[in-house]
C-alpha cells in the first residue's frame, strides 16, 4: 500500500518539519507529500474551492480518502490501525489523507472522503498535524505487525 498526503501550504525548515520527515523515515510504506498552495487572492469559500481542486489533484486517481477536520472522527490509535489494516486487506494500493488551509476543507472533500478523521476537538498548527499523522501512521504499521512500539 501507498500512503500519500496532500497538504495546503509549504513546510519550513523546523521542528515540525522534521518530527514529519523522521516518522516517514521509519514507515515500510511508502509515504509521498504533496504541497500545494494557491495562487490567486482570494478569501472564504473560493479559497476552500481553489484549494480543494489542487489537493483532489495531487493525489491518485481511484485513492480512498481520508480527510483531516477538526469535526471528524476521533480513534483510539488501535481503531485506526484496524482501518488501516482493513484498507490493506481489502487491497486498497493508494491510501491518500489531505489537509486543508486556515479556513478548513471544502465540503466537496469531506463528503469525497472515505473517513473523516480529527485529532481530537482542539485546533492544532497545520505544520504539526503533518508529524502527528505521520507517527499515528507508523504506530498503525507496528500496531498491525504485532511490535511493542505501541504498549495500550
């Protein structure tokens, strides 16, 4: 399976950009990044449109999605490893998770969505989002294996 992650917004050198980068180094699947930002000014329900039209196209056509939104779903780290695993099983070759910009998703992409997951109720930076889904990735890829990297 291929994991890929689309995001508004272009990551700087930093801590967050590096708890991303050392969690994707540690996973056995694959897992791209796609950056995308827009050009054009625009504000409120254009710039979700705009920037739901390059997430949509960064990733594989045919990809199951799952949408980061703070009004999404909220698992235990075990939960999302099962939905994981079952994707996996179920043959699922590219598994795509997208974020959005300050103003959110468009409704477009949450209703495309396969899962639309949260990280709990509070806001968290968008950069940092990047590193948690990263880690909650690799805890779902050594939950599945059976190693000890996750003690619940």
């Amino acid at each position: 399976m291929r994991l890929w992650l689309a995001a508004v917004g272009r990551a700087r050198p930093g801590p967050a950009r590096d708890l991303f980068e050392e969690y994707r180094g540690r996973m056995s699947w694959p897992l791209t990044l796609k950056e995308v930002e827009t050009k054009k000014r625009v504000e409120g329900e254009e710039l979700k449109r705009l920037e739901a039209e390059l997430l949509l196209s960064a990733i594989p056509d045919g990809a199951t999605l799952v949408a980061l939104d703070e009004r999404g779903k909220v698992f235990p780290s075990e939960e999302f490893a099962r939905k994981v695993g079952t994707w996996r099983d179920g043959g699922v070759q590219d598994l795509a998770f997208v974020i959005g910009g300050a103003d959110g998703l468009a409704e477009e992409v949450r209703r495309r969505a396969a899962l639309v997951l949260a990280f709990g109720p509070m806001t968290w930076p968008h950069m940092l989002v990047r590193g948690m889904l990263a880690e909650q990735l690799y805890r779902a890829q050594q939950i599945l294996a059976g190693h000890p990297y996750h003690r619940a």
